[in-house]
C-alpha cells in the first residue's frame, strides 16, 4: 500500500465511512475494520490506502480509504469476502459510506 497524500486533481477518490459507535465497542469496530483492511482491502487492485481514525469521545469511527478509480471501489464493495467485513462492522456500528474526491488542501506557509 502506498502512503496516503491528500491533494487536488490528482483523479483519486476517497471512500469515507463515518461510523457511529457505542464507546465499549470502538475498540473492536477498529479491529474488525483493520482485519478486512488488511487481509482483503489493501491488495485490491486500485486501492492506495486505507486509514481508520478512533474519536476520542469513542463514539466516532472514520475509515478513509484512497483509491485509484471508482470502479475499483465499485468492484472491491461487492466483493464477498469485503461484504462479510462490512456486515460485521455494521453489525457493530451504524455506518454512513461516501465517495469523495478532494475540493481544497490548506498548509501552513513554510
């Protein structure tokens, strides 16, 4: 997997997941999440990288996953071995799934 680098115009898109949790099952969101990341997600053709954030409240999950073509996100979701990743993390959690691809990015001067 390659390193995540956020930045316009470069024909990637984002898939981002907002997951709402119950705090004592954040951990284990996280874990199933980071299991399908990675023995299915990451060696799928188009994907550059899957990240997954913990609020620190623990009710909040975001899994963002960087991909090379919608299709390629297209083809990695309706994959049954991905379906059963999704599912036990829905299971879990109440997901909220969006493709995105980046409007701005904003550094500091530097």
């Amino acid at each position: 997997m390659s390193e995540t680098v956020i930045r316009t115009d470069d024909g990637t898109f984002a898939m981002i997941n907002v997951f709402e949790v119950e705090p004592e099952k954040q951990t284990e969101l996280a874990e199933v999440l980071s299991e399908g990341a990675e023995k299915f997600i990451r060696h799928r053709p188009g994907c550059i990288s899957v990240n997954i954030l913990t609020s620190l409240d623990g009710k909040r999950l975001v899994y963002y996953a960087q991909w090379e073509t919608k299709r390629a996100i297209k083809e990695t979701m309706n994959d049954p071995d991905v379906q059963l990743y999704r599912d036990r993390a829905a299971a879990l959690a109440k997901p909220d799934p969006h493709a995105y691809t980046v409007f701005a990015v904003h550094h500091p001067e530097g």
